[in-house]
C-alpha cells in the first residue's frame, strides 16, 4: 500500500544524489509523519523517523543564544507545539511546490545534500591547551546539522519580520535546494567547513 506524505506527495521515486547520506535520509512511509516519540529510547533511533518529521522537530527549537544553552525564544506557537510545527512545515511545502512545480520532498532532499557538512572542528585537550582538529562528520550527523541549519534560517528570515514561518521556511528550502550560498544553511556549511579547513 503506497502512503502519501500529508496524503498529497509521494516518497517512493526521490533521488538521493549524496550516496554518503543516502541511507539516512528516512523519507517515510506514513500518511501524517508522526511517530509519537516511538523510538526515543532506541540508538539511532532517529534513523527511523521521517526526514519531514524531523524538520519538524527542529522546528520547535529555533536556536540559541550566543555562546549560551538558553533557548532564544521559551513560548510561542513553534516553541513545543508538535502539531502546529507539522501544519508549518506542510504549508511551507505546499509554497515550495506551487514556486517549484516539483516534488517539494525532492526540493527538501536536494536542500540537505547541498546544507550537509562534510567536515568540521573537535576540541583536543593537549596537556594544557585545548586545540582544534578537523574531523569527518558522521553521515547521520549531516542529515541532523542540515535539517537544524535550515530550521534557524527559516527562524532567522522570520523573526521580527512580516513574513510567516511558512513563507520563510519554503525560501530557505527553495534557496538551499538551488545551492544559493547566500542562504543561511549552505553559508553555516560553508563556514563550517572552512573553519575545519583552517584547523589543518
């Protein structure tokens, strides 16, 4: 039985390019990608949770404060609230399908493979000084960080601005998914591995 994302879009024909993530990217067999915490306690058990509930989960925390692990905003409607940050993330991928003409799951993939870091910097403790080393990042890693570097644009392009979190999310998914380096994921990419790149 072949199940629709939101009843609207097909997962079974998306082609994964990056071959590296292509075995974490989840695109999920349920209707409505909920899973309700099933596998909270499992390792890796978001290796079984859709790639659309996902960003959905990282649109409920939108960031931090700089240099800090306090959230920037503790209330609100996407801060906590599972369904409401579904009914975002399902309207910004109708936007991306009307803008588009495309799959919008299609968009979302290629958005990840182009907002996945390939690289980064560890701290190594060497006696008394604390150095930086660049590292390989673990493909279930990448998938994380790109769907975390896309919630924080979408926030960022919203906050404090007359654009909704829908609209934003659906731009920053359609600008990532061109490789545009100006939008916030792939420009966090950049710097990310340009910093690791420095550390050598």
């Amino acid at each position: 039985m072949d199940f629709k994302v939101f009843g609207k879009w097909d997962s079974t024909n998306l082609v994964v390019r990056d071959i590296g993530i292509k075995a974490y990217l989840n695109t999920g067999g349920n209707t409505v990608p909920h899973s309700y915490g099933k596998y909270a306690k499992v390792k890796f058990g978001n290796l079984h949770y859709s790639m659309v509930e996902r960003l959905a989960n990282k649109m409920m925390v939108t960031g931090h404060l700089k240099d800090n692990r306090t959230h920037k905003k503790n209330s609100g409607r996407d801060s906590g609230k599972k369904q409401m940050a579904l009914k975002s993330v399902r309207k910004a991928l109708e936007i991306v399908e009307k803008k588009t003409s495309e799959n919008p799951l299609q968009v979302l993939i290629r958005a990840v493979e182009y907002s996945a870091p390939i690289e980064e910097t560890t701290r190594i403790r060497q006696g008394g000084i604390i150095a930086h080393r660049p590292v390989n990042v673990a493909p279930i890693r990448r998938v994380d960080l790109a769907l975390r570097f896309l919630s924080h644009g979408a926030s960022a392009r919203a906050f404090k601005k007359k654009q909704s979190v829908e609209a934003s999310l659906a731009a920053e998914i359609i600008s990532a998914g061109s490789g545009d380096q100006k939008c916030y994921s792939v420009s966090k990419r950049d710097e990310l591995e340009r910093v690791a790149a420095s550390a050598r």
